[in-house]
C-alpha cells in the first residue's frame, strides 16, 4: 500500500476512491499568515529554488547531498501526487465536482506556454475550489472551462491521445484538486523524480505495464508513448521491454498498442513490486 | 572534475521574458523557469509590462553549454561562463 493509501485510504481502499478526500471542507485557499509579493513569494517559485538549492548542493556538497534529499523528501509529503491510468482518471471524474479544464503553471513555468482557452487548456481542476479558480487570475491565467461527467473523460481520453501522463494531484493532505496531464521535463513533479530522486513528489500508480509477448510483433510504438524510460525496444526478442522497476502504471503504452499485448496488471498483483512505489 | 556552468541574466535587457520566451523555448535540456515578480491579488500579471516576470536558469546540472539560448537572445542578454 501506497502512503498516501495507508494515511488517506478507506478499509483497505486506494485513497482517491475515498469520497471523503473530495470534501469541500477540506478545501483550504491559503494558509493563514501567508501572503504572496515580489519574487519568490509565491508557491510556483518557491518550490523552483528549493529545487534549485538541491540542484546547487549535488555539485558543491556531495557529500551532504542525501542527507538535503531526504529534507526535501518530506515537504511534498504535505499533499501527494499519484501515477494515474486512464481508466481510473475517468473514475475520478465521477467523483469530483465540478471538473474543469485550466492552464497548466508548469508549462507556463517551464516553456512560457500560454494556454487561453479551452483548446489549449492541458490540466484539470477538480472540486469546489475552481469555482474560485475562475476569477482568480493571480500568477495562473484567470478563466477554467467547466465540464460534464462525460465531456470530462472525453477531455481525458484527448490528453492520453496526446501523449499526457495523468497524475491525481492533492492541495495540501488529502483534498483531491486536479488530474494533471504531464510529460518531461515539463512537469515538475516527473522532472525531479526522475532527475534528482525526489521520490516524495511523484508517487508510482498501482499498476504495472505487462508485456504479452505472443501478441507483441515489435512495432515500437509504445516505446516513444512512455516518459519515464522504461520502455526499451528489445532488439534481440524483437519485442518490446517493459522494466516493471522504472515502470510508473500510467498505461500510455497500454492505450497505444494496436494488437492490445499491453495490460496493466495491479502492483499488488506481484510480491517483487508491492513496496516498489 | 566537471563543473557546473554560471549562467547569468541580464535582467536591465531581459524584461519581458514571458512574452518573449525564445529562450525558454529553445532550450533542449529546459534549464530554465520564468516567474512573475509582480504578484497582484485577482489580477494576471501583464507579460508586456517591463520587470513584471523573471527568467533564471535553475537546472544548472543539464546544462551543455550549447549556447542555444544565448544566441537566441534578442537582447544579448544571457552570457555563460564555465
């Protein structure tokens, strides 16, 4: 079981099954105390240069590098981000309400991308707090475009199209506030896993690509569909490999295969992996 | 033993940096984040007002020296020195 399972999870339940972590009450806007002006003041910034701090001390302090690691390990464990397959996205979309399509601030952040309208929207924002979100166009753009049920797993399915790893993201504890659509080295949270270790940020899904090797005929399309490198085309079988290790369960290769020798497979499902988060 | 670069901006010629982005875009290993300075409650910040948004390289560690970024700059404003 996953921490955010074990501290959030219903009897056993995966922790964004668990309709109390949809709670409007949970919802919190700012922390007291707290306010945002001039430079690296607000959150976006700060998380850059606490990142940007660790990226420093790797090459000046070596040595205490780890120790500065495991620090920063425990700061985004105040909320928590998820791997999630396509599927379960859709399952969380009848479960939040409203769901909306936004601009993404990593993006912004990252590659300066202005997303203006519903067309180049790229994250979702779920619960009460886009109601806010709508007319709040401090360091986001302002606007969100309010979806149904289905309309927002049509949008879902668009973004798994695309190439999109969807990620459930939580604002602080355990209220559910969106389902990222991310890729690298755009998205933060995949970026500093997979590049420094901060291995709090990201959390693996509960699931494992598992190649079907009868049906693999090698074509390679899921080898450029995955972000997190664990696909490799295997040469010598001519078939595709999957290292169930590096492997974060978001299906964008499972949804890609033309022949469906891709399943995703429950991590609980494989005693080497059920710790492996 | 490798170091890591010193990439410096220019911030009195990079001033509009989320507007122009030529930077930010060519960058092949994404060193860099531009955020707002100006944080106004219920308002957007302006990407044509002058000094509103900041640009600084922040993963240091990737970068290759291609100078991609520096001769893209149409203010000449990024200088790397390893």
């Amino acid at each position: 079981m996953c921490w955010m399972c074990e501290a959030y999870g219903e009897e056993g339940g995966r922790w964004y099954h668990n309709p109390k972590n949809f709670a409007r009450q949970l919802y919190k806007v700012k922390r007291p105390g707290q306010k945002a002006s001039g430079y690296g003041t607000d959150p976006e910034t700060q998380a850059g240069l606490i990142m940007r701090q660790l990226v420093a001390m790797k090459w000046e302090d070596p040595e205490n590098f780890p120790a500065k690691l495991k620090e920063f390990e425990e700061l985004p464990k105040e909320g928590g981000c998820q791997v999630l397959p396509l599927k379960e996205a859709e399952r969380v979309a009848e479960l939040a309400y409203p769901i909306t399509s936004m601009m993404c601030i990593c993006r912004k952040t990252l590659r300066a991308d202005e997303e203006t309208n519903e067309h180049e929207y790229t994250c979702t924002g779920l619960g009460v707090g886009m109601f806010k979100w709508e007319r709040w166009p401090e360091r986001y753009r302002g606007g969100v475009n309010f979806m149904s049920i289905e309309e927002a797993k049509e949008w879902l399915r668009k973004m798994d199209k695309l190439g999109f790893v969807h990620m459930i993201m939580t604002f602080g504890g355990s209220y559910v506030g969106g389902i990222c659509n991310c890729d690298y080295p755009d998205c933060q949270p995949i970026r500093h896993r997979l590049d420094y270790g901060l291995d709090s940020g990201l959390i693996k899904g509960h699931h494992i690509a598992k190649v079907d090797y009868d049906l693999c005929n090698g074509c390679g399309i899921c080898v450029q569909r995955c972000q997190f490198g664990a696909i490799k085309f295997e040469v010598t079988l001519e078939k595709t490999n999957i290292d169930a290790m590096r492997c974060f369960g978001c299906g964008l290769c499972e949804t890609a295969c033309p022949r469906q020798a891709i399943s995703l497979v429950e991590r609980q499902s494989i005693p080497g992996l059920r710790e492996v988060w | 033993m490798r170091r890591y670069p010193k990439i410096e901006i220019d911030h009195s010629k990079c001033t509009t940096p989320f507007d122009c982005k030529k930077c930010l875009r060519a960058c092949p290993q994404a060193c860099f984040e531009v955020h707002p300075v100006k944080v106004e409650k219920f308002k957007e910040t302006d990407k044509k007002e002058p000094g509103a948004y900041r640009i600084e390289a922040f993963y240091l560690d990737k970068c290759t020296v291609c100078n991609d970024c520096v001769n893209v700059c149409p203010v000449n404003a990024i200088t790397i020195t390893v």
